[in-house]
C-alpha cells in the first residue's frame, strides 16, 4: 500500500511507492565511458580558464600554472555577472533587477578521472575548506544575500564537463527554496523553543532505520519524507546554522562522511550521477537558533514528471528504510 509522508519542515508532501518497491538493481543503467579529449580544468591548461581567485598549490608555483592541488575560478559563461549595482526596479506589475552575482567552479584535483567519492580524506578535507574560505570572502559582499554551493555529477545530473567540480554561486536575493526551509525551521522553534533539524537527528539516532553512518562530529541519514530514492542528508551534530562557521576541527569529519556516502552510493548503485547542496543560512545573518546547515545529496535515478510539477508531490519508488540498510550494508 503506498504512503503519502509529510515533511516535517517545509510541510511538502511525498509519495512512497512501496508496490513498485524498486531496488538498487532496478536502477542499474550503462555505464558511460570517460570521453576524454580536451578539458579546460586539466592540468597545464590553466591558460584556457579565467584567472584563479584562489587555490592550494605547491608554494613554488606561480598562480594560473601548473602545481596546483585545488583551483577555485570564475565560471566562464556565468549564471549571474560579478560588475555592477543591482539597480531593482519595478515593470508595472512586474518586479526586475540586474543579474549581478558571483559564479565560480571549484576544480576538485587536477586528475580528469577521478571522482569525489575517490579523492584522499585529507584532500576532501582541503576542498570544504576551500568552499569554506569561498564563502567567508563572497559573504562580505553587501549586494549577496545567499551563497548556494552545489555539485552535478554526471550529465543526467546537468555536468556540461567531465571533469569533477563544484559550483558557488552568490545571488542578491534569498532563494525560494531556502526561504521555504527557512520559514519552517522557523515556525517550528516559535512553537516548540527547539530547531527542528535537531529534533530530526535525535529521533533519527533512537529509531536508527533511516540511519546510514555517523561520526563523532556528523549523521547521514536517508530522510523520512525522501523525494528521491537513495537522497542522503549529511548533518553536523552540533546545531550550527551557517556552513561557514563549521567548527574548524570538524572539516576531517564532514570529508570522512562524505567519503563514506559517496562511496556508498556509487557501489550500491554503481557511479550514478548525483547533486550535492549545501543548504545554509543567508549572508550576514546572525547564529539563528532555528536553522541547522545540512548536505543533501540526490542521485537522479527517477524523472520529476507532469504529476509532480502539477502537484507538488514527488513518489519515490524506494522507502528511504530500505535505501539506509542498501547503504549501511554497502
């Protein structure tokens, strides 16, 4: 019989299709081949990027050469331009402003092969730190307001390159997605005085189904009202809002976990391509007491079809207890 689950934050409501019941097999798919050819990330073409903005290199190299180890550049065809004033504006009933942002690409290694799930801990370590000092530095920027950090890997994932990399981009206004969280971890404090994903992690920890793996510092958990089957949600023990103000010595447990899962998901389900965000509080913003930074990571193993854009619901053919055990047992 299917379920329809609630989510207990923002109040969406999903479908868990227990009757079609699919598993890790059912989602298998042919694998691609690395193309190859050329790459603009690739090491000795750093010419053919803009400029780096940051990076951790051999203290020997020059910037924009070769003995880089993590390179962080602006995206070459941005979502959003980093010059001039927002200039907002109304159109009759319509309002408008410009596109003015910041959009850059974290080159995770110099190797073209190898993914995320791959790289050594210490190496996953320096690229959150890399995304850390990113948005410390775009963070004080008065025309931003939120900084989304994101991963597509694979094409299905929308990866125009082959090569692994992260994005950053930094809008001018809170996005609605955010301001949904936002507004729900909100509401749930004004009645109970208690953050909402904290409630999550303590119940979460006593059930233990939903439970993928955990550290001293983190908890992955396949969420109660999963979307996606196999959607992964990384967060820190400790209630802080704002990824940036991740306690320093806590970077070598988020690589560690974030390994762990990637790897995970790539053996149960055999290098799907998969998002990653960052979900965190706005720009500038106080420690909110109601809102917990998290990860969420989604293999696109299903389409988001007419029903769900008509509707809002998403049906998801795996429970998110079968996903955890498929991970835990991986």
């Amino acid at each position: 019989m299917p379920e329809l689950r609630k989510d207990p934050i923002i109040g969406r409501w999903v479908i868990i299709s227990t009757e079609r019941g699919k598993r890790p097999m059912d989602f298998k798919r042919e694998k691609k081949e690395v193309v190859g050819g050329f790459c603009p990330f690739c090491l000795g073409n750093e010419d053919k990027t803009p400029p780096e903005v940051f990076a951790f290199r051999d203290p020997l190299s020059a910037p924009n050469a070769p003995g880089w180890k993590i390179r962080v550049v602006p995206n070459k065809f941005p979502a959003l331009q980093i010059e001039g004033e927002l200039d907002k504006r109304g159109n009759g009933i319509y309002d408008m402003m410009r596109g003015v942002g910041a959009h850059e690409v974290l080159i995770e290694s110099p190797d073209h092969v190898k993914s995320l799930a791959y790289l050594p801990e210490d190496h996953i370590e320096s690229i959150f730190w890399a995304l850390r000092d990113r948005s410390v530095d775009l963070n004080k920027d008065p025309r931003f307001k939120y900084i989304l950090i994101f991963k597509n890997w694979g094409e299905e994932a929308g990866a125009s390159l082959e090569h692994s990399h992260i994005q950053i981009i930094a809008t001018p206004i809170i996005p609605k997605r955010a301001m949904e969280e936002l507004g729900g971890a909100k509401f749930h404090f004004q009645l109970k005085e208690r953050c909402i994903f904290c409630d999550i992690i303590k119940q979460e920890m006593e059930v233990g189904k939903r439970v993928i793996c955990s550290n001293d510092h983190f908890i992955a958990i396949a969420p109660y009202a999963s979307r996606f089957p196999f959607e992964t949600w990384v967060l820190p023990l400790d209630h802080i809002s704002a990824f940036e103000k991740t306690n320093t010595e806590s970077f070598s447990a988020l690589a560690e976990i974030m390994k762990t899962v990637l790897q995970r998901i790539d053996t149960v389900l055999d290098d799907p391509p998969y998002n990653f965000i960052i979900h965190t509080s706005p720009c500038k913003t106080p420690d909110l007491e109601y809102y917990h930074w998290h990860i969420e990571v989604i293999p696109k193993l299903t389409r988001v079809a007419g029903f769900e854009w008509g509707s809002g619901f998403y049906i998801n053919p795996t429970p998110p207890e079968d996903a955890a055990q498929n991970l835990r047992d991986a």
